[in-house]
C-alpha cells in the first residue's frame, strides 16, 4: 500500500513538473517601447506616404539610378547576404524533415573460403567449391511522431531565422544603396566646391597682383602683401584635399559596384542642384513594419520563442516507432543454403528520469534568450524611431538655412555689382571690387556646404524610413500574425 502511494505520488509530481514547463503556455514577453502617433520633427502635410523603394530616382539623375541598379546587382556584400537566405533555407528544410518518417534501403553481401578441420563428420557434405557467401536485402523506416510539439516549434523557429536572414538581405538592399547614393552626390558636391574654388583663387592671384602693383608705387604695406599671400596660399592648400575626396568618393563607388578601385572612371559634371522634397505622410507604424533591421529582430524573437518551446518539450515524453524488413540468404561450403524474409516493427518510449539539472539548465537559458531577443527588438524600435527624428530635423534645419544663405548670396552679388559701380564712378579702388567679389564666394561657399548637408540628410532620412528594397519574387512570406508576434508592434 504504501508502495502505491509512493508512486502515486512520484507521478503527480513528475505530471506538476511538466505541466509547469509546458510548451503550449509559452508566449513571448511584451515589448516595452510605447510606439507613438506620430514623428515629431516630419513636417505637416496631408500627402500621402511617398513611394519609397526607389527613392533616389526622385534625384532625376540617371547617372545616379544606373549606378544604384549596377551596385544591387553586383554588390559583394549583397551577394553574401542573399547567399546567407539559401542556407537559412536549406536550415529550414532540414528542420521541417523531422516531421516525416525516414525510410532508406540497405543490402550487404559477402563471400569467403573455409577449411574444416575435422571434416570426418562431415561426410555428407558436398567435394564442391569451399566457398562461402552470403547476402542480406532490405527496408527500414523510423519515425518520432511530434506529439507535443517540440519538431514543429523547431521546424518555426527555423522559419524565422530563415525570414530574419531574409530581412537582412533587405537591410543590406537598403544599405548599400544609401551607399551609393551618397558617394556619388557627394562627389557631385565636391566638384562644385572645387569650381568655386578655382574661381576663388583666380581672384585671390589677380588681387595679389594688384597689390604687388601698389606696394611697388608705394600706395600699400609689405603687410598688405602677405595678407592676400597668406589668403592664396591657404586656397590653393584646400585643392588637394577635395581632389583627394573626390577620388576617395569614385573609387568607393567601384567597389560599391563590385569593381576594382582602378576601374572608377571619371564621373559627369554637376548640374544645376536638386534635392526632392523630403517624403511627408509617414507613420512609426508603417515604418517599422519596413525597417528590415526591425524585422529581423521581430523574426529573432520568434526563433527564440520556439526554440524556448522546444526545449521544453526535453521534459516530455518521447515515442517512436520503428520498422524493419528484409530477405537474406547463407551459404557454407557444402551446407545447403539457408534463405528466409522477416521482418521488425518496434515502439520505443523515452522519458527523462535524472539529467543532473541539463535540461533545466537549457531551459532557463533559452528563457535568456528570448528575454534578450525582446531586448534587442526594442533597441531596433527605439534606433529606428531616432534615427528618423534626427534626419527629419537635419532636413528641416537645412531647408531653413537654406532660405537665410540664398538671402545672403543675393545680397553680397547686390554689393558686388554696388562696389563695380562706384570703383567705375572713381569713388572705389579696385581691391574694394575683388574683396567684394571674395566676400560673394564665401557666400556661395556656404550655400555649397548647406546643399551637402540637405543632400546628406535626405539621404539618411530615406534609409531610416526603410526605402530602397523591395520584396522579391522568391522571398517567402511573413510569419503568420500570432498572440506572441503582436505584441511587438
């Protein structure tokens, strides 16, 4: 009786243990970033949300797009990522074999001599050949049918690892067309800064010259000299360095393309600037869902639910089942052969009594990971809403200035053509013209570096909004919504 009891008692307990660790109550924890409304910095409007996936044709460039569409194509990196898809794929694959039955055929044959050493009593044993041979046909099948769940959290969890390389594939889309996009603007800026340039030291030697002519009659200093020298020595310093940027920034884009830095040919001259509006209509929401750093830390945490699912099945029971059949035939040296089918069908059962605290172990370990999956997807979130905050107010700080720099511009041209006017009428000498006429460019020059700044940050905010990707025809589709998937949107 108390033997009964005792087992009684072992069961419940060892039922209590599973039930706590069961994998049908597991659910990923909730995310902790309250996702808001709206961007505070994107400017106000009605329009809807613009098409992303090909920004930079927005640019009208299509010097531009050719090389955006020459760099998705031919991308090292992408071609890494792409490839890092079909393993995940293969990973799935294998993952989702486990659900099935395993069949597979197998035969053995062999042959041999042998020599009695007491032949006597072996006298009605053939004179024939001494050979001896032996063959063995058959077919087996085993399959562990997946009653509570743990194949199939495994076949998931290996869905959205798949999805989440997927995701990154995008991600470097993205990447490394914001890459290009910027290399290749910037270098349309620094041609712009080095004509200016050019312009200014020409005005920089023709003043100098007309100084050396005073100081010669003895209407200026030594000191006015080295002043305009000091000047023209220091512009002529700058060329180098935007030589050596704009090289830097056509050999980045031959790489970009998957070219040696050698091949990078020289690029167009730059137009008349243009920078497209910046994109209005835009929801955290919907960029989150299109981030594909976001997503693929959404996919993280629903490989680390189902694996956390899976390993708790390790507490659970396990049952198979086997078969074999097959057909055979043994020969010895004058025994008549011996030939037979049969076959072998068996249930196995596995349940886990003591594993020294292993499986336990593994258990708060995948806890760990799904609580650091959660982590690391509200990090993405809070990254992801940042970053588009900080373009849109870039953008919108440019786009200010702007307005307060071309106001400038017009007003040193106005004084260009005033000092002109009075220099003509004798009132003005004409070093009073070129200082104008420097004080112009200078003014142009920060109009130059303003136009870089709202090309940098129409670019950043059209990566931080999630464009310059599109699903492909062999990508496989999202995982489908859940109870645990919703909770991080």
């Amino acid at each position: 009786m108390k033997k009964k009891t005792l087992s009684r008692i072992i069961c419940l307990a060892a039922i209590g243990a599973m039930t706590a660790c069961s994998p049908f109550h597991t659910s990923a924890p909730p995310s902790r970033v309250v996702v808001p409304a709206r961007f505070a910095q994107a400017p106000t409007g009605t329009d809807a949300g613009t098409d992303l996936t090909t920004w930079w044709r927005s640019w009208n460039d299509p010097v531009l797009t050719g090389m955006v569409e020459a760099a998705l194509a031919a991308n090292p990196d992408i071609r890494i990522a792409r490839d890092n898809v079909l393993q995940a794929r293969a990973a799935h694959v294998i993952a989702r074999s486990t659900l099935y039955p395993t069949v597979g055929a197998t035969g053995d044959i062999g042959g041999g001599g042998m020599s009695w050493r007491n032949p006597a009593g072996l006298s009605q044993l053939s004179d024939g050949d001494p050979a001896t041979d032996a063959h063995l046909a058959g077919i087996g099948a085993s399959w562990e049918p997946d009653l509570f769940g743990g194949r199939h959290a495994d076949s998931r969890a290996a869905r959205a690892l798949m999805l989440g390389q997927q995701a990154e594939y995008h991600g470097m889309q993205m990447l490394v067309a914001a890459d290009v996009a910027e290399n290749y603007l910037r270098a349309q800026g620094v041609r712009r800064q080095m004509d200016l340039l050019d312009r200014s030291i020409a005005i920089l030697e023709r003043l100098r010259t007309y100084t050396q002519a005073r100081f010669a009659a003895g209407q200026a200093v030594s000191a006015d000299v080295r002043d305009v020298d000091e000047k023209l020595s220091l512009q002529r310093a700058r060329r180098p360095l935007l030589v050596e940027e704009y090289d830097l920034h056509r050999r980045r884009l031959a790489i970009l393309s998957g070219r040696t830095p050698e091949s990078a040919g020289p690029l167009p001259a730059p137009g008349a600037f243009f920078v497209p509006a910046p994109p209005m209509g835009e929801m955290p929401d919907t960029v989150l869902e299109r981030r594909p750093d976001v997503l693929a830390r959404r996919d993280q945490v629903e490989a680390a639910l189902q694996h956390l699912k899976s390993v708790k099945t390790d507490l659970l029971p396990r049952f198979g089942l086997e078969f074999f059949g097959g057909d055979g035939r043994l020969r010895f040296d004058g025994i008549p052969g011996l030939s037979g089918t049969g076959g072998l069908m068996a249930l196995t059962t596995y349940l886990p009594i003591f594993t020294a605290g292993r499986v336990r172990a593994r258990i708060h370990a995948a806890h760990a990971r799904l609580d650091a999956a959660v982590a690391g997807y509200d990090r993405s979130v809070l990254n992801a809403l940042a970053e588009v905050e900080d373009a849109y107010e870039a953008r919108m700080s440019a786009d200010a200035r702007a307005h307060d720099l071309a106001t400038a511009v017009t007003q040193a041209q106005t004084n260009v053509h005033d000092v002109t006017g009075l220099y003509e009428g004798g009132q003005r000498m004409m070093h009073d013209v070129l200082r104008s006429r420097l004080d112009a460019l200078d003014a142009q020059e920060q109009v130059l570096r303003n136009q870089d700044m709202q090309t940098l940050a129409s670019i950043h905010l059209a990566r931080a909004l999630g464009g310059g990707w599109r699903h492909e025809s062999d990508d496989a589709p999202p995982l489908r919504p859940q109870s645990t998937s919703r909770r991080h949107h």
